[in-house]
C-alpha cells in the first residue's frame, strides 16, 4: 500500500513539472510549490539527461496560474490523478548517499534508524548542481535526537561550525524583520544546521506518518494585524511547517509561522512577542506569522531568551 504524500515529498506532475509538498492534508490533491520545470535550456540535468531550471516563487505562481489555473489556491493543489511520481525522502536516501560522501557522511554522524531520515530539494529530484545545499529531512522524534548529535560533533570537532560569513549570508538570504544580533541569538541556539566541508545543510523536521494525520491548516477568517506576548505552553512541533506555538493568551490559542526563520524560536515556558495576521478558526483564534513571502513586518521573539520577559 503507498504510502500518504507528506511534507517535504516532491511530486511531479504529468508534464515533468516538479513541486515540493508543503503540507499534510493531500488526500484528494496535493498542497505544494512549484519548484522546477522542464527547459531545453535549463542549468539542471536529470539522471536520463532531461534539463530543468529551478523557478522562483513569484515565477511558480505565474506559471501556474497561466498553465494550470486549476491548481491555484493558498498553496498549488495537484490532484492525485494528475501526479505522475510521488519522490519520498526516506525512501531515496540509500540512492542519494551512494552518490554523495558529503550525505554518507551526515547520515554516519547522526547515526538514525532507517526510514527516519531522507534528502529532500535538488538532491531527492537529482537536480542538484556545485551551488547546492543539502536539505536533510528527519521525522519525527528522531529529529531531536538529530540536532543533539549535530550539536555534540561539532562541539567535539567533527564537524566544522557554521563560520560567520555563513551566518550573515544565511540573515541575507532570510531578510528577517529581526537584527542580526537578535537573528544569531535565536539561530544558533537551534542546532538545525551545520557544515560539512564546504557544504551547507538543514536538518529540518517533519511529522511521523502517524503525528501527520487529520493535520488541517486552512486558511481562516481574517481579522487583521496583531501584535502579542505571550507564554509558549508546548512547543513541540515549533519546527514543523508551519511552526506551531501553543500559547497562554486570553484571546490567542496558537501561534503559527509559515516562514522557516521563525520555526524553533522559542521553547516552552518561554515568553514570546509575536506579530502577524489574526485568524478566526471556528472558536479559536491563530495569529499567524508568514502570511507573505518576505513576511515583512510579521517576526517572533523570545523575549525569555533576550532577556525582556
């Protein structure tokens, strides 16, 4: 029996375009990204010597919306009998680690049982190019175990840390509506990235298959911009997409960010200060943080952990 499309799966559709699954709720269509269209021009070369070039965001949209209009929604929609390949992480990993020393040697460090761990991105889709970070994906609570074994090789030596050049190329690349300080403060208490030789990688997480259902995150009545601080009460699935915060507040019961910068921000018991969209979900309310690409004027603090609580 196939296994449900999941988050961080890659999807292609009937002709060749590739996407990025961005959500849990695809039983009747898939919630995803557009990510790479077949070019005779395209930098990236598949395996059977197909060549790809890699689209931007605002790109993704505009070809969707002209193309396939009736995948359009808050995420592109692809029906399941539209999807050609299902590209699951945990189940390409034996073939991506053969090919790349750079990933056998990750996979060596973290030392995680098989079938919790897997390469999305370029790498799941063998498209990646000189240029290419590695997308690591764990599930689940192993992806805790992940970070902690991430954070003791590099403190032993192992691993090299993320030099400051990468830092700053990484609060470039965010463009978040945090100061760099505070950005590094927050970061590199994550232990969800890291460096091997020359190379970049994420360690992001994503549900176990039996966390990841009956997951619905629609979108809401909206009721405008929102600024709170409030008291996280469980924060366990802060680096999932979207980020999820349990919060004591009298009127808000969650917080939510759609954007990676803010997954992880703050930890239970913390005090956080939030901004972002307010929604109505049926007698819950959600302030949602991300509601744009650059999510600008939308951020997360832990104010705990700047020490303003």
């Amino acid at each position: 029996m196939a296994k449900p499309i999941r988050l961080r799966d890659f999807i292609e559709d009937g002709d060749g375009w590739l996407y990025a699954v961005s959500t849990y709720d695809n039983s009747e269509r898939a919630g995803c990204t557009l990510r790479y269209v077949p070019d005779e021009r395209g930098d990236r070369v598949a395996g059977d010597g197909r060549r790809y070039r890699k689209v931007d965001f605002d790109e993704a949209y505009s070809l969707v919306a002209r193309e396939k209009p009736g995948y359009l929604d808050v995420f592109h929609r692809v029906p399941l009998s539209d999807i050609r390949r299902v590209y699951k992480p945990e189940e390409e990993i034996d073939r991506i680690a053969r090919r790349d020393s750079r990933v056998r040697r990750i996979l060596a460090l973290l030392s995680l049982p098989h079938g919790t761990v897997g390469c999305t991105g370029s790498l799941l889709c063998g498209l990646a190019n000189e240029a290419s970070d590695i997308d690591l994906v764990v599930y689940g609570d192993e992806w805790f175990r992940a970070v902690e074994r991430l954070r003791d090789a590099t403190g032993r030596g192992i691993l090299e840390p993320i030099d400051e050049a990468t830092w700053r190329r990484i609060y470039e690349k965010r463009n978040p509506d945090l100061n760099l300080d505070e950005f590094l403060l927050h970061e590199k208490r994550k232990w969800n990235r890291g460096k091997v030789g020359t190379t970049y990688f994420d360690i992001l997480y994503t549900r176990s298959y039996a966390d990841a259902t009956g997951v619905l995150h629609a979108k809401g009545r909206v009721l405008g911009k929102r600024t709170i601080e409030a008291r996280v009460t469980d924060a366990r699935f802060s680096h999932d997409s979207p980020a999820v915060y349990y919060v004591d507040h009298e009127e808000v019961t969650s917080v939510l960010s759609f954007t990676h910068t803010y997954s992880g921000q703050a930890r239970e018991g913390e005090v956080i200060e939030a901004r972002g969209v307010l929604e109505e979900h049926g007698k819950e309310l959600w302030l949602v943080v991300g509601t744009s690409r650059e999510a600008r004027g939308e951020f997360i603090r832990s104010l705990t952990l700047l020490g303003e609580d």
